[in-house]
C-alpha cells in the first residue's frame, strides 16, 4: 500500500472521529457502527471461516448497510472485524462488487491480501490504535517490547497481533 493511501485512510479516520465525536479506546467500535447508522449484530455462521460479512444494504429498498460478526471470535477479535468492516464500508462502497462483502478467517495470508483487505486491516488497526495514543504509551511506559504489546492489547481491547502491527507501521 502506498504513502497516499495510507494518508488517505489517516484523512477518513480523522473525519470520521471529528464527525461522529469519537476517540479510541474511550469508544467501542460498536458505538462508532452506531454513529454511523450501522447496526452490529452477532451471529453463527454455518461456515466457521467467517470472520464477518458486511451488508451494503440496498439504496432503492432504503435498506442501510449492516455488519454481522461471528459468535465464535473472541471481543477482541470482533472489535477489529467490524472496525474492518466499517473501513470497506467508508473506503470501497463504490467499488460494485455487489451487495455482501464476507471476510474469513485468515484464509489469505499477508503476502496474498488483496489491496481491499490490507485498506480494510490497516483502518481497522489505525481506527482502533491511534497511533499518537499508541506513541505516547510507548514513550511513557518504558516497558519491554512484549510487555508493551500486552499492556496495549488490553488497552485498545485487540489482539497482539494488531499491536505488532501498528508498532510495525509506525516503525518501532
């Protein structure tokens, strides 16, 4: 993902928590996904590789978009998957293809995300950590790498995995 892109998803994020009064971790993002008029609703998928499934909802039915996230994930991995979900939603609405968006678990893997999913994984991460609360952590903590890991896993409500990779993006 280039530069400008990523500038560009930064820009979304801003907007997004100035328009809807919103900072993280003080907010959940279900409370983001309400703001925006989209409701957030767990289920149990048949097919166990879901992660979540975004509706676009349908313009001329008045039917609004809506996210489903499954039972069987943890919160924090529910947190990232409708922060994800809402980065489709505010980033590729208008890409056409179609009314449903699924998202699995870990079926690609980073080398073969298709440029949708890693705008969708790096929102989601950067939704939920912000990097200038993430940095001020860090500088003030003074803790070891894996500790500071565990500390904002527990902080931001998300898995380490996301941690590793917001330290990754910020270059620590």
């Amino acid at each position: 993902m280039t530069k400008d892109r990523r500038d560009k998803i930064k820009d979304v994020i801003d907007d997004l928590n100035i328009e809807q009064d919103l900072s993280f971790p003080e907010n959940s993002v279900v409370v983001a996904a309400d703001r925006l008029g989209v409701p957030v609703k767990i289920a149990k998928f048949k097919d166990e590789t879901i992660a979540g499934l975004l509706d676009y909802g349908d313009q001329e039915n008045d039917i609004g978009p809506a996210i489903f996230v499954s039972s069987q994930d943890a919160e924090k991995k529910r947190n990232f998957t409708i922060a994800h979900e809402i980065g489709h939603l505010l980033l590729h609405a208008d890409n056409g293809a179609g009314r449903l968006k699924v998202d699995r678990h870990d079926v690609q893997n980073l080398k073969t995300k298709s440029i949708t999913e890693e705008e969708a994984d790096y929102f989601a991460a950067s939704l939920l950590v912000p990097g200038h609360r993430l940095k001020e952590i860090m500088f003030k903590s003074r803790m070891h790498k894996w500790d500071l890991i565990n500390f904002c896993s527990d902080y931001f409500n998300v898995s380490k995995s996301v941690i590793s990779n917001r330290l990754k993006w910020i270059n620590f």
